[in-house]
C-alpha cells in the first residue's frame, strides 16, 4: 500500500485505479459493553454520534456478562448506524470509509464491530480500518480541540488501564507507566461495592465523596514514595475495605472513607503525572479515559497546570468512555498517515499492546 500525495491512497484489496479520497469516516465501537457509531468529517469534525450503554443490564450481575454484550451489540448495531445517518443527514454511499474497533476487548463483542464494519465497507467498496480502542481514547481531546498537536504526555485512566503514555508523534506511542494490578477505574468499582453501592460505582462513589469529611487517618498513597512511575491500587482498595470493617457502616462513614479513597487516588495520579512530565520534558498533558470525567482529578490536573504552565487537554465528558466518535477520528487519521492496514481482512485482537497499535502499522 503507498500513500499518494494529498489524500488520496491506493489500498489493496479495492479498486485501484484512481485514488480514493477520504473525508467521511464511519466509526463503530463495541469493545466491552457500549455500542457506539459516529460520522467524522476530515474538514468539520464529528457530524453525528449515537451511542447505547448496556449498564443497566449488566447491573443485576455485578458486572459484564459478555455473551449477552456481545448479543446487545447485534441488535443495537445497525439501527445505531441508519440513526447517525439520518441525523447527518447521509446516505451510505456517502460514507467514504469504515473505521471499527479491532481490541483490545471482549472478543465476542469485538467480533460483532468488526464483522459488520467491514461487511458494509466491502458492500460499498470502501476501505475499512481496524483501530486500536486505547488509541482512541489517547486521541478523544481532539474531538473538541483539533489544535492538539504531538508531542505530549497522556494519562489513560479507566476501569480496565491506568497508563502513563508518552507519545512522540500521533502514531508512536511509549507506555512508561503502567499499572501492577488493578486499574483505578477498577478500584474505584470494587470499593463502591464495599460501600454499599450499586454497579458500575466509580460515578456514585465520587458523588458520594462530596459529602464526606477527612478522617484522622488518611488512606495511604501507593507507590509515590519510590522511584518510577507505575501504579498500584489493590493495596489501596484493601486499605479501604478494613477502614470500611472497623467503622460504625452509618452513612456518614461511607462518605468519608469515599471521599479519603478518592483523594488517595487522584492525588497518586497527580503526583505520577508531576513525575512524568518533568522525566520526559513534555509540555502538553492529555487526559484520556473513564476516570478522565472525574471532576475532582480535574481539578487537581487543572492546578498542577497553574503550578508548571503545562497545557492540559480532556476529552468532552460525553467521549471519555467508550464511544464512537474516538474511533471515527482515530480511523481518519490513519489514513492521513498513509499507514497501517487498511481492508476487509477481518482480524480482532482481545489482547494488544498499545505499542504495537494499527496507526503505524505494518505497512510502508
């Protein structure tokens, strides 16, 4: 596969005999327990996006089942897709590529993106791109500010990562922290249940935070006291569960050790991020992510800005969970970069490093 100058790139597996031009970018989501589909325009950005949360049907098991993600995301799928066009305004033909998650994720559920997004790209002999879900999200921020340039520091924090990234270019990416065991997005989720609180409960924990007081004793910030820049959060989540034991249970006792636990957490984030920027040198900080709509990580992101005059970017509070328009945006920059693979193969990947994500790609 080359790249021709400008837009246009000759892809295998389609009709090569003239340049395809590139301007509107199916995205289609469905990685764990969200179905989600956009239209992104190179020129005006997001034009449409729709997406449906399995949540509430999750919740009566505490968790993600992911047979019935998978089934939820066949019979939400293509209907999502004609009401994003219809809100567009669009037909398919319009449509001038198909971006689809490829992993990591649930691979049921993958599965199901994948097939139809590159079942309708060969139906409409368009090209199609896998994208890695992790690039999506470091890429979110511009959904709101296409200003954002590489390079930059991210901090991807989630229920299932927590990951300091540098990324050198909009294609290369670097994992320089990393979590040990559970991510906070996670812990978040595991200590809400102790608390009483119904899944998923990262949300209502920070709720519940807010009417909390200080304890005598605060909750311990793991692995800010060596060097590097990894994290840990099972020790701080157990810390939780026996402050949570030796108290009296009242309601009160949950708000205070909700709001101790969330500032352990936020403050270990920020203190990492502090580190990471002055090891790397970067003056601009992306925040990407589930956890990244957490107001009080937020505010202390947005302090540590004031403090080093770094720049700060987030992702709207609508796009830092999974979603659509991230994949759109993702799959449209692949093809700007001329890199990658891009066709109908179908190919998921449950596990995938970020390092070896399909911006860059095999090709040359």
């Amino acid at each position: 596969m080359g790249a021709k100058k400008g837009r246009g790139l000759y892809l295998y597996g389609l009709d090569n005999s003239k340049a395809i031009e590139i301007v509107i970018v199916l995205g289609i989501e469905t990685s764990c327990d969200e179905t989600g589909v956009a239209l992104y325009h190179r020129e005006r950005g997001l034009l449409a996006h729709r997406l449906f949360s399995q949540v509430e049907m999750h919740a009566q098991y505490g968790g993600v089942v992911p047979e019935l993600a998978s089934r939820d995301h066949v019979e939400k799928l293509l209907p999502l897709i004609r009401e994003v066009l219809e809100d567009a305004k669009l037909s398919l033909a319009q449509i001038d590529a198909v971006a689809y998650t490829a992993g990591p994720g649930l691979i049921g559920a993958l599965l199901v993106g994948a097939c139809t997004g590159a079942a309708l790209a060969f139906a409409l002999d368009k090209p199609a791109v896998p994208v890695h879900h992790l690039v999506g999200h470091l890429l979110s921020p511009m959904l709101a500010n296409p200003e954002l340039k590489a390079p930059f520091l991210t901090l991807l924090v989630s229920g299932g990562h927590t990951m300091l990234i540098d990324a050198s270019a909009l294609d290369q990416f670097e994992i320089i922290g990393d979590t040990l065991d559970d991510a906070a997005g996670e812990a978040f989720d595991k200590t809400a249940k102790v608390l009483g609180l119904a899944y998923p409960g990262g949300a209502k924990l920070a709720a519940l935070a807010t009417s909390g007081k200080p304890l005598p004793r605060p909750f311990p910030r793991p692995m800010v006291d060596r060097p590097g820049l990894d994290f840990s959060f099972s020790g701080l989540k157990t810390f939780a569960l026996n402050t949570f034991q030796q108290s009296d249970q009242s309601d009160q006792a949950r708000a205070d050790i909700a709001r101790a636990f969330e500032e352990a957490v936020v403050d270990t984030l920020r203190i990492k991020v502090e580190r990471a920027l002055a090891q790397t040198g970067r003056r601009t900080l992306v925040i990407a992510g589930g956890v990244g709509a957490n107001q009080r990580l937020r505010e202390r992101i947005g302090e540590l800005a004031k403090k080093t005059g770094i720049h700060v970017y987030f992702p709207p509070l609508e796009f830092c969970t999974d979603n659509g328009a991230m994949i759109a945006l993702a799959g449209a920059l692949q093809f700007d970069s001329g890199r990658g693979d891009i066709g109908w193969q179908i190919e998921v990947r449950p596990r995938w490093s970020l390092e070896e994500s399909n911006l860059r790609g095999s090709a040359a």
